[in-house]
C-alpha cells in the first residue's frame, strides 16, 4: 500500500565484476533494494520490509523521512557547496545546535564525512593535546578502516595481513558474557535480570586491574593519549559493559594523561533511549565525543565534538576539510535534530526498545539457540549458540535464520567476534506493532530452524 515507486522490473543477475566492493552479499538470494518509507524497505518488485538494521544503525530516523527531505531539496535548490572557507549561516546554526545537545564543555564541532574520518580526527586532537603517543581501545572494538585506525580497529575481520600503525594497544574486553570474569549479564536495560549491583559490578574493578597492567606494563613510559571506546559496542554484537567499567576506565587513563574519546557513532542521537547519548548512561564525561551514522539519517556527515581547551591544541597546524559539513550536509544534520526532538524520538526508542527486548527474551526462553538477549533502548543483540552450550553458532546457521527472517519480510543485522549476533538497530520511529511482527517473524524462524537441526 506504501509502495509507489515503479516497479523495474525483475533483475535476473546484476553484473558485479566492475564494482571493487569488499563486503559480499549478506543475503545468499542478493537484496536489490529499490525504495525506502520510514522503517520500510521496498525491493525491485515492490515487495516490502521491515528494516531493523537500518543501513547498518545509520537510517535514524526513518527512509526518506519527510522533514530530512525536504530540507535537503531546500538547499539542493539554494547551494550545495562553500567549503569551509567561507561562511553560511546553515552551517552555523547546525553546529549551534548539535553542541547544544551536549554537557558540560564539550562546545566545539568539527564537521567530516565519516566516522573513520572524525575518529582519526580524535587521535591527532588527542596527540596533540597530550603530547603523548599511545591509544588504548578494546578488544574487537571498529571505529574505521583507515591506515591510520587499523591498530585502533581491533575485530579481526576488518585487519588487514599488513603491519598496524604503532602506538595502539588493546585492552581486555569486558564482556559480561563471554568475559573471563563474567559480570552483570545486562547491566543497563530497564528490564527484569537487568544488573542489581547496588553500586558498580564487581567484576568492572577486574578488567579495571587488566587495563592498569596494560598501562603499566605495556606502554613505553606509561604516558598514553587517549582510551576509546564505544558506550556499547555495536559492530562486535552490542556489547555491553559491567557498571561503573567505563567510568573507573576514564579516571584511570587519566592519571596515565590520557582522554577518553566516546565513540558514539552508533550509539548517539537517543537511540540507547535513556538519555541522547551513551555516555550518559555511564554517567562520564568524556573529553571527546565522536559522531557519524545516525547524525545524518544516510547523508555522509560526521562530526567530532571536544572542549575549547583541546582545540586550541589542534591550532598548531591548519585543519582543512573539503566537504565537512557543506550546506546539504548542514542541512539534513539540522532537520534530524528537529525531527528526533519534535518527534519525541529518544522516547520511543526507549519505550519501543524495552517492549522489544522483553520480547526477544520470552523467545529465548522458548528456543536454546539464543545464547543471550541484550542492548539498550534499540541497540539490540540476540547472541545465537549451539543450543544448550556457549558456543557460537556457526555462520551457516546464522546465515540461513537471516535469510528465512528476510524471505519473511524481517531484515536483522549480523556482527559479533563469530558472526553469530543478531544485530536489531532499526530506524527509532518503529513502533510496537512493528516489533509484535518482527517477533512472530523471529518466532516462525526459530521455530523451523529448531525443528530441521
Ligand atoms: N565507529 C563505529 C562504532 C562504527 O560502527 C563505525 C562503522 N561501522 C565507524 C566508527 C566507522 O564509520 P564509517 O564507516 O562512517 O567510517
């Protein structure tokens, strides 16, 4: 009823031997994806989905939402491009109100293209701030794929047989379940067996010694720029830290004289529900914020946002950036801040996110293939295992429960260390009805995968 776009026809094989894509097709039977409505999908033939990835957590919120469009059609019709040379007011006023979304000091905004560009822009305003050299992360964090990211970057499946850029370390991943120490198995959820720790976990103070270990032991002098991490991890499945980790983490790399930069490319702009941004939830302040993905609802534009104090470093040499944040980009920034605060948007991905993962944990009651059920607000994982163990199931497995749920007209993410996380980050305006059918789609799935393994 939604679809009104021409159908074009059935494309028997699209040639792909031109296109220097890395990614391979997610779907064995490939997607051609021809139209988007909101939290809709339309394929070439008109058939529709429900898009709980969102062009991987990017589509924030909506396809074409209407407001978005408009606005950029506006600007596409006035002038595209400056250049950061010279002034307009879009830009102005975008960035006015992007820091005003923020806490405390965190008032300068260096619009980019990508989050690889604004976390590579983080470890230079990091460096140069400190004067130190080393950046700690997590274990299989990804934030980028530049040279420059790819000893930041620590998933495996993004690095490269090459040598990593030095000065960049790991720290032990604090996963509550899979971590050595265990830990809360859902620390932040508003939902029944979330963490009940009357302060923080116990089991953040061990990671916590781990990270120190490192700081003592492995980097040269001790002296490190900066620690990254994400408030929740979103590549590697949606991971969630024990209470108190992130914030016991910061005031630690501290002492050591180094910043904690927030990578909230997939967590920001109200999708963990709770608060706007993930931090928030962790009760920090970090000195670097860094944006992408749902900041532009599809439109490449990204952002890093910092204090006065750590950008006056950055004036040792001149920055320069082509198109970061041109009037277009400007422009659809603005209208998706005006959309999540007139939409009520951070509410309904708290309300909408938290009926859902009770939802997703009544099925795993129901099907042992569900190893475990997290996330917050809508940044949700559902780990698949062989059922009754912890093992990951395997790719082929996972594979054929993507391809039923889309085949069902249910598209879900992938991502975790083995590949075996459903990834649920839809466009926050989904609603309940929505889930109440992504979750008989689920159910059908499970049921048959359960009865033909
Ligand atoms: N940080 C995080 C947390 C991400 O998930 C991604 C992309 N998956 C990036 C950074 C890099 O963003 P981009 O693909 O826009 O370079």
């Amino acid at each position: 009823k939604e679809y009104n776009g021409p159908v074009i026809g059935k494309l028997n094989k699209l040639k792909a031997e031109n296109m220097p894509v890395v990614m391979n097709d997610f779907y064995k039977k490939p997607l051609v994806l021809h139209q988007g409505r909101m939290q809709w999908l339309f394929d070439h033939e008109g058939k529709r989905y429900l898009d709980l990835f969102a062009g991987i957590v990017t589509v924030s919120v909506g396809h074409c939402h209407p407001k978005v469009t408009a606005a950029l059609h506006e600007q596409i019709d006035t002038l595209w491009h400056t250049t950061s040379i010279y002034r307009h007011p879009k830009i102005y006023e975008y960035t006015e109100q992007l820091a005003s979304k923020f806490p405390g000091d965190l008032k300068v905004v260096y619009l980019v293209n990508s989050g690889t560009e604004a976390n590579d822009l983080a470890t230079i305003l990091a460096r140069a701030y400190t004067g130190n050299y080393d950046i700690i992360s997590l274990q299989s964090c990804y934030h980028g794929n530049s040279s420059s990211l790819l000893g930041l970057t620590a998933t495996q499946a993004y690095r490269f047989p090459i040598p990593a850029p030095p000065g960049f370390y790991h720290a032990m991943l604090p996963d509550p379940y899979r971590g050595i120490w265990g830990g809360c198995r859902d620390s932040y959820s508003q939902v029944p067996g979330a963490c009940s720790c009357p302060g923080d976990c116990d089991t953040s103070d061990k990671y916590i010694h781990q990270l120190n270990e490192l700081l003592e032991n492995s980097v040269p002098r001790g002296r490190i720029a900066a620690f990254f991490a994400e408030t929740i991890q979103g590549v590697n499945g949606a991971i969630q830290f024990p209470k108190g980790y992130l914030r016991k983490a910061q005031e630690l790399v501290k002492k050591y004289g180094g910043l904690y930069v927030a990578d909230e490319v997939q967590t920001g702009f109200g999708r963990t529900g709770e608060n706007f941004w993930g931090f928030q939830n962790h009760g920090v302040q970090p000195d670097i914020v860094t944006l992408a993905k749902g900041i532009g609802n599809g439109f490449p534009l990204a952002a890093v946002v910092t204090t006065k104090e750590i950008a006056e470093a950055h004036k040792k040499a001149a920055y320069f950036n082509t198109f970061g944040g041109n009037p277009l980009a400007s422009a659809v920034g603005k209208a998706v801040l005006d959309v999540i605060e007139e939409e009520n948007v951070q509410q309904n991905s708290k309300q909408v996110g938290k009926y859902f993962i009770e939802q997703l944990m009544d099925l795993q009651k129901k099907y042992p293939v569900i190893g475990d059920v997290r996330g917050q607000g809508l940044m949700l994982g559902v780990e698949l295992v062989k059922a009754g163990t912890k093992d990951p199931l395997n790719v082929e497995g996972v594979a054929d429960i993507l391809e039923m749920a889309k085949d069902l007209g249910v598209m879900i993410g992938r991502g975790g260390r083995w590949n075996n996380v459903l990834r649920i980050k839809p466009p926050m305006c989904i609603n309940k009805g929505d889930v109440d059918f992504a979750i008989t789609v689920m159910d059908t799935v499970f049921k048959s995968y359960t009865e033909n393994h």
